[in-house]
C-alpha cells in the first residue's frame, strides 16, 4: 500500500507566542464529503462568529500558509478523483 501525508493545519502566531495566544489564527482543511476547503479560525474573543480580524502586518504571512492549505486541497482533490500519477 502506498501512502501520502497531507499537512492539514496550519498555526499563524506571533513570534515567541504560544498556540493559544488570542493572536493566533489557525488554518485548517476540512472536507464534507464534497472535498475539501479552508477554515480560518480566530482566537480573539471580540471577534463574532464567522469573522476573521487581519491585521496588515499578518496579511504577507497569513497569505502564503493559505495558498499552501489550498495547493494541499487541490492536491487531496485530485488524488481522491484519482487524477495523480
């Protein structure tokens, strides 16, 4: 049986910060059943739910760990469509 690992998660903290720092924002995939998608989720609690506060400053680093959750998602897609060599 061959196998692949997918990373999943991925966790945007300050610096020195631990994983539960109210300015962490955590990037995870999931999937429904209908493939899979990116969560973004906060740890502020002044933010309501389904809102996401960016700071501009996070936004460079913030960006690159989403387009690398969608490369994975698009990956994942594929391999379930059987698509992948």
């Amino acid at each position: 049986m061959k196998l692949k690992v997918h990373p999943i998660a991925w966790m945007i903290r300050p610096e020195g910060a631990s994983m539960f720092d109210e300015r962490a924002i955590e990037i995870r995939l999931e999937d429904e059943a209908a493939g899979p998608f990116v969560v973004l989720k906060s740890q502020l609690d002044e933010v309501k739910p389904g809102e996401v506060s960016i700071d501009p400053s996070e936004w460079p680093t913030l960006r690159a760990a989403i387009d690398a959750a969608i490369k994975v998602a698009n990956e994942i897609e594929k391999d379930e469509k059987g698509t992948t060599p």
